[in-house]
C-alpha cells in the first residue's frame, strides 16, 4: 500500500468528511439511513478509502474505556469498594452495559468492507490488493469488537451490512455465541490472508492491524473456545516474527506504558494530546486501586521489575501506574495520551502456553519455558517444578499467577477467570479468587451471585430493550 498520509499527522478536511459519512457518534443500532447517494460519491478514490479507515480507528479510540472495564473491573485485581460493577450488584441501567461505540465502530467497519471493494474499479491508482488489505482492517477491527461484546454479553445482536439502505434491518434479534464467534473468526482468517506484515513506519505498525495482530486475535478467539491446536498454531505465527516481535528488557518493561510502540506491542490504540485525541477515560477507568490480591502477588515473588512504581505506585494511595506514570520515579504523565495496549507479546506467549499445556508432552514442556521467559524477563526464579509430567492444573495455577503480575489493569483478568473456569469446567477458579478479593463485609453477597455463571455476563442496557422488541434480556437478569 502507498504510504498513506495518516490520521497520527494529519487530520484533513476529508476526515471530517468521512465521519459524517460513516455516522458521526451516532448509535449504529438505532440508525437510520444516510444519503447513500451522498456516501456513494464519496468512496471514489485511494485517499477515499484511507480516510475512511482511519474514521474506523477513530471511533476505536471512543470504545477502549468501556473494553477496559469489562476486562477487568469485575475481577480480582482492582478495588471499588462501593461501585455495582465490582461488587456485581448490576442492574439493566448501569453504564456498563453501554455498548453504543462499540456498535458504531462495527457500523463503520461495515460501511468500509461494503464500498472499499468498488474504488479499485473507479480509481485505477488503488489496486485490487490495497483494496483487500484496507478492507483486512476492516474485517480485523470489526472483529475485535465484537470479540469484547460476546465475551461481555456472550449473545448480542450480530449485524454485517451497513446502514446504506433501506432494506437493512436495524431491529435485529441476538445471535448465538457460536454464530458470533463464527463470524470473528471467519472475518479473522481472511484479513490474516490480506493484512500487511508491517506498515513503513512503527507508529503504523504497532497502531494498525496487521497480520501479527489478526493472528495474536485469532490465538485469543480459538483459546476461548477451546480449540488449542489451532491457538497453538495462530500463536507460533507471531512468535516466529522474532523480527518484528522481541520482548522489552526488564529494566525497560514500563517504557511500553510511557513510550509507546515497543518492540513487544503487537496491537494499541493510539491516542497523541498534540492532535486532540486525549484518552483521560482511560485514564480515569484504569487508574483505580490496587486490589490486596495483586499486591500480595507481587510482594511475595518481590517483583522489582513490573510491581511498584511500575504496575501501581504508592504516592497517596496504592494506585495503578501504567496509564497515569511517565516515569518508574513517580513522576506522573503530563498529557492525557496513553495508549491502549490490546495485544503484546507476552501476552501471546502466556495465551500460547496455555494452549499447548492441553496438549501433549512435548508441548507441555514448551508452555513451562514460555512461563519461565516471562518471569525470567522479571528476575524471578523459574516454575520448579513445571515441565512435560506437570498436571494441566499446574499451568493453569501458574498462568494465571503470571498473567496477574504482567498484564494486569489491561483489560484482560476477567476474561482470563470466565475463559479458564468454563473451559477447565472449574467455576471455582474464578469464585474463590473474586470472593477473596473484596472485602470481607461483602463475600458472601458476591458469592451468591457469581455462584450462578449466566452472571458471568452483563445484562442488556434498558434503553436499548426499548428500542429494540426483538431483544430479550440476558437470562441472569430477567
């Protein structure tokens, strides 16, 4: 693909454009139907189907807030005392089910994969394969979104055309969990096929889908469903990458939160103060108390390298630094621009090991080496002992621990307790670690609740059951 002039450098008229065009901040299921007249005029050229990609990230950039939250303020790793969600007292009118912007992200991802594919045809300079690898965004970041919202919801509405004409049904019923999931990793398997390996620059690289980021999505797709041979095989396709790919030296692991674009990132949303594009919600939702679970964890293992003033700092309270730090000396950031970490490599590593622990002997001993490279990466002594004959619940006890200590407040740990309680059909893995958690005033209240794993999942937003008569309530919540 052509160098494309991006929205990191310049925000251009035709942006502006664009966003009108693919919805604005509306929401995609309560939509009715542009101009498609209008909208057909539009996608005309090469720089037509750059900008409006580019609207797609953009409205990316307005859902990692509400994807922080779902992964991780129900689990075990933070503290709000006193919030609903942490204490998972959640009716049909909490926020958190708010899932408005991530339907008009999808919205403008359908608008992309519907009218990229005609431009070739209209602006001979923009070839057939351009066309497939922006189209490869597209499906990549469509899937993405409603990855987080089968996990969040487990069934939701699953809607795959653009809102360009009349004959597009808005009403629309939910699907299943498997047809969504079907349709993640259809999308996925044909982006990976059209995606670039990597962009001309890093910032594009780390920020834009890539055949590493649909293969490190598909690592996660197929580890959620069980189907670890196929993960074990998506993972080793970014882990081959050594290239591209190569974890950060300890003493520089919190320069991925402060710096940007590592060499581990595989995937980040992109937020930069200089062009108005301020994350202060994540921020906000990712800077909230270091629950005693965590900091046991790290304290025990005496973790120097991702613990204090790394992971959380102590500077009034025991807080989360990843988002708020700029330096490992307490010194705060002074723009509201973090990025958004979606995938890295150690987190691939953690979710390839996961896989081939299910596997067989051989592979057994490769996830015991690929633990103890992320806690040598720490400084800290190997699994011992952890190898071929180990019992799959020993990697997963020992998964779990390291997946806390490396990715935690990174939108991951509740995903990580519902993926590895329903697969290993052990509820107890995700109830006894919430409960003991959160204070002990309020255990036995939460265990009554989370005892039942249809809780697992958010109930549908009220407003958007009376706009809709062909959704129906979550079943936990009717």
């Amino acid at each position: 693909m052509k160098k494309l002039k991006n929205k990191w450098l310049l925000k251009s008229f035709s942006f502006c454009l664009a966003l009108t065009l693919l919805g604005g901040c509306k929401k995609y299921l309560d939509q009715k139907p542009e101009n498609s007249l209008t909208r057909d005029e539009f996608f005309k050229t090469e720089a037509d189907a750059n900008t409006a990609i580019m609207g797609v990230y953009d409205a990316l950039q307005a859902s990692v807030s509400q994807f922080l939250k779902w992964g991780e303020h129900r689990g075990d790793l933070v503290s709000f005392d006193t919030d609903p969600v942490y204490l998972h007292s959640i009716d049909n009118q909490n926020a958190i089910s708010n899932w408005s912007s991530v339907y008009n992200l999808i919205g403008r991802a359908n608008i992309v994969i519907e009218k990229v594919p005609d431009i070739p045809g209209l602006d001979k300079r923009f070839t057939e394969q351009e066309s497939k690898a922006v189209i490869g965004e597209a499906l990549f970041l469509r899937a993405l979104s409603y990855f987080y919202l089968v996990r969040a919801f487990k069934e939701v509405p699953l809607v795959l055309e653009a809102p360009s004409s009349d004959a597009v049904d808005f009403l629309v019923p939910k699907s299943s969990a498997d047809s969504i999931l079907n349709q993640i990793e259809a999308d996925l398997v044909t982006a990976e096929k059209d995606l670039p390996v990597e962009y001309g620059r890093n910032i594009e690289t780390r920020g834009r889908a890539t055949k590493g980021a649909a293969n490190a999505l598909l690592t996660d797709v197929y580890l959620w469903r069980k189907k670890y041979a196929e993960a074990a095989a998506a993972s080793k396709k970014v882990l081959d990458n050594t290239a591209l790919y190569q974890l950060v030296p300890g003493d520089q692991w919190f320069t991925m939160f402060s710096t940007k674009n590592s060499t581990e990132s595989i995937f980040e949303v992109q937020f930069d103060v200089a062009l108005s594009e301020t994350s202060q919600s994540l921020q906000s939702a990712g800077s909230g108390l270091v629950n005693t679970s965590l900091y046991n964890l790290f304290n025990q293992d005496q973790d120097l390298v991702r613990g204090l003033n790394r992971t959380y700092t102590e500077s009034g309270s025991r807080s989360f630094w990843k988002y708020t730090g700029l330096t490992t000396d307490n010194v705060p950031r002074g723009s509201a621009d973090p990025d958004f970490i979606v995938y890295r490599l150690a987190d691939v590593m953690l979710m390839r090991a996961e896989a081939l622990a299910h596997l067989g002997l051989a592979e057994k001993a490769e996830a015991a080496n690929l633990i103890n490279a992320i806690r040598d990466r720490a400084g800290l002594p190997a699994y011992d002992p952890l190898n071929e004959n180990s019992e799959v619940s020993d990697f997963i006890f020992a998964i779990l621990r390291e997946r806390a200590m490396e990715l935690a407040m990174e939108g991951k740990r509740w995903f990580d307790l519902v993926r590895i309680a329903t697969n290993e059909n052990n509820p107890d893995i995700l109830i006894s670690r919430v409960v003991a958690s959160r204070l002990v005033a309020n255990r036995a209240q939460v265990r009554s609740r989370i005892i039942d794993s249809r809780s697992w999942y958010l109930p549908i937003l009220k407003d958007e059951l009376a706009k809709n008569p062909n959704l129906i309530q979550n079943p936990y919540y009717q």
